[in-house]
C-alpha cells in the first residue's frame, strides 16, 4: 500500500487531510498523519480507516526518519525553519517533498544533490506563494506565446475578514500563521516601479499603503509591498519588465493602524521588556511620563488626534490598561503576539475571505499595449474551514495526489510552481472547488 506523510495537523490542514483520506479509498494509499498534538490528529482524521495517527516531536531523529522511511511521499505543513528536518531525511530516503513555505537557504543548497537523486521539492505550493506563481506564470507564459513582451507585473493577494464577519477596527482577524502577521514586513522589501529598484526599509513599508479596487462589493484595499519581489524576475522569466511588484493586501485602516504600533516599537523583537501590565509596556517602550495622560503622549507622538481611528484601534487592544502581561517570552512581537490571538481570533461563525488579483501589462509587436488583469475571491465556510486553509491545504493535496497517481512526472531539484506540467492540471482541478481566476481585458 502506497504510503503519504503528513506532517502537520494545524488550522491549514483541514482541506489537505480530507482531501488525500477521500482519494485514499479508490487509491488504496495509507495517509500517516504526525503532529505533536493528538488532539489535533484525531480532529482532522475522524477515525478514517486509512489514517494512521502518529504523535511526533520532528526533532526527534529516530523517530522521524522512522516514518519518512514507511512514505513514498512527504508533505510538510511545519513551521518554515522545520522543514529542513525531513528535506534531509527525504534525501537520504529517495522521498518526493512539498512544502507551502517560501524556499530558504538551506532547502535551496539541497537542490544539486536533489536533481541528482531524481527528487522533487516542490516549496511555495500553498496560496501566497503558491496559487499566485502557477496562476501568474499561466497567463505569463501565455502571452509569451503570442511573442508579447510584458511590460509590468503586479500581483496582489491578501487574506481579509469577510465583510459580514468584520467586527472590530482593525477589519482584521486572524487566518494565517499569527506569528508571521506580527513580523510581516520586518526585513523591508524591495520591488521595481518604472525601471528603478524601490527599497523600503521597516518603517516605510506601511507607512504609505496604496489603493486598488477589486470590486464595488468590496470597497477600496490597499496594498503593501511584500519582501524582495526582485528574487522572483528570473524564475517568472520576465527580462524586460520595467515594473514587477509582489504586494499583500489589508483593509485600509489596518495599515494605519499598523505603522502606528511599529512607530510605538511593539514589534521589536529583540529586546527583553521589564514591565508587567500593558499599560508600563508601552511605556518603557517609548520613555513615556508619568505627568501626562498616556494616550495624550501618544497621540503626540503619532501625530495623530485623540479621536482618530488609530487611537480606537490602539485602545481596543487594551495597550493603554494596566492589564497584566501573560506572554512566556518578553520581547515586544511576543507580547504583541499575546494580546493579538486573543482579539484578533477567529469566531466560530465567521468567514474569511481571500482576494487575488494579477495585473499585467504587455506590448505587442506593433507596439499597442494590453492589460490583462486576472481576480480571484474565495469566501470561507467558516472558523474550520476557512478559504484560507482550502486555498494553502489543496494545491499541495492535488499535487501529492497526482504525483502519486503517476499523472505529473515530478520535476527534479527545489522548485516553485511555475511551470505547466505542474500549474495546469493543479489550477484545473482547484476550479471544482470554487478557486477560479477571473480575467479581463483592457
């Protein structure tokens, strides 16, 4: 019996675990599910009689290795800097791999020796890196074909609250890894506008967020630049472009909202705090009196009114009480982090809502130009299962499921999605479940 590894059993598995038990009857595969957590397991499994629980602490060698030896295949939905664990393993053990992550150091240095093996680690086949790269490189390469040159490249992508679930300022809540929301834009980021190089730095990132329309329903967005955009201009094979810009999209309030609480230094995360209440954080954070109001320092500090939307948002959060700080570590992002999973949590009975838009301008050999624009939303069923766990679990299901089925030959080496041997039948098959591009041209 062919044999899948699931590692992780987190809030984005949902879709993936039901997806690979489902095709397992007609397959005939055994689906090993490990987790540190049972509970979460025994959740996402219910029983299935082709699912093999397994409890695992994945630094545990012995332990690991053990069940990468059992699979064919190994899908990792672990935190990033974990994935090298079973990358190794997968090495020595002749072990196909996919991953939602971004591709890091270490997991690129594996590539030589993967190729060499005739392994496939497929990284950045989730949503956001995922579906936008094969979604993307489909309507790239296709205006390849009718010998158009692009000559601009922008692509959004944003996990939001549904409007009918937004109940709280900051139009924000929880539907991704917590930790990432909180040091999102941490490194800067770096893009190309008008044949020139941008780069941000930390505190510039959000501080002048710009607008898109997606649709009437929705309203306005906005936009913020997401890392270093420039790492993808070979691998999108785009030589010629003159703008190529990767960017997340928010509610407009959040990014103001968000400077304001990077300008406060709440994000740090690398100095120890010694206050203990909410309140005397933020000001040792900031050198605050005692003499004066605390929200007066900071309205003054931000420049800002004391009834603007920002000071609502900060004083929703609690950082103006003298509420104790219940974090275990005690840097600023940690207790941020806190006091965020608590606010910004998921309601059972609320949505999410993903939105995806790709804009790209193209020259054709005449010289007139096109703009071909291509939409994707996708509303959740709610807390369980959300749009964000189908959007991220079921490109790597699919792909695991065709590789398993002899349908994809897998690529050799470390790669992203963006080639048609992968992109195709993946994007055709995640249109039966509702994930579907919208095109328009002008």
């Amino acid at each position: 019996m062919q044999t899948i590894l699931v590692v992780g059993a987190g809030k984005t598995s949902v879709y993936l675990i039901e997806y690979l038990l489902k095709h397992s009857v007609t397959c005939k595969w055994r689906l090993i599910v490990a987790d540190a957590n049972i509970e979460a397991i025994i959740g996402k499994t219910q029983g299935h009689k082709n699912a093999e629980p397994v409890v695992l602490d994945i630094t545990n060698n012995e332990d690991r290795t053990e069940l990468v030896k059992r699979s064919d295949i190994v899908v990792s939905l672990m935190p990033p800097h974990l994935h090298i664990h079973l990358a190794k393993d997968c090495l020595e053990y002749r072990k196909h791999l996919i991953t939602s992550s971004y591709v890091s150091p270490q997991i690129k240095e594996l590539d030589e020796q993967a190729k060499k093996a005739g392994l496939m680690f497929m990284c950045e086949m989730g949503l956001d890196p995922g579906i936008d790269h094969m979604s993307a490189s489909s309507m790239i390469h296709g205006i390849h074909k009718v010998a158009a040159t692009v000559k601009s490249f922008k692509s959004y992508a944003g996990g939001l609250i549904a409007p009918e679930s937004d109940d709280n300022p900051w139009h924000y809540k929880f539907t991704w890894n917590p930790k990432n929301i909180v040091l999102a834009g941490n490194m800067g980021a770096k893009h190309l506008v008008d044949g020139e190089v941008q780069e941000l730095s930390y505190n510039e990132v959000f501080a002048a967020p710009k607008k898109l329309t997606v649709s009437k329903e929705l309203g306005d967005l906005v936009y913020y630049p997401n890392r270093n955009s420039l790492s993808y201009l070979e691998q999108y094979d785009l030589p010629e472009v003159s703008t190529f810009i990767r960017a997340t999209l928010r509610y407009p309030d959040f990014c103001k909202g968000w400077q304001a609480v990077i300008e406060l230094g709440l994000t740090d995360d690398t100095i120890n705090v010694k206050a203990d209440t909410n309140k005397t954080w933020l000001i040792e954070r900031n050198g605050f009196d005692n003499t004066t109001a605390i929200e007066t320092q900071v309205a003054n500090k931000l420049n800002i009114n004391l009834d603007s939307t920002i000071m609502k948002q900060l004083s929703w959060l609690g950082v103006f009480d003298e509420l104790p700080i219940t974090a275990k570590k005690r840097t600023s992002a940690e207790i941020l982090l806190s006091i965020l999973l608590k606010k910004w949590a998921l309601k059972d009975e609320d949505k999410d809502l993903i939105v995806m838009v790709h804009e790209i301008e193209y020259q054709h050999r005449n010289n007139t130009k096109t703009v071909l624009t291509s939409t994707m939303t996708l509303k959740g069923e709610g807390n369980q299962y959300s749009a964000m766990a189908k959007t991220v679990g079921l490109p790597m299901a699919i792909l695991a499921k065709l590789v398993m089925m002899g349908k994809v030959t897998p690529p050799a080496g470390v790669h992203i999605p963006n080639m048609p041997v992968v992109y195709k039948p993946v994007l055709s098959e995640l249109e039966e479940y509702g994930i579907i591009f919208e095109e328009k041209v002008s």
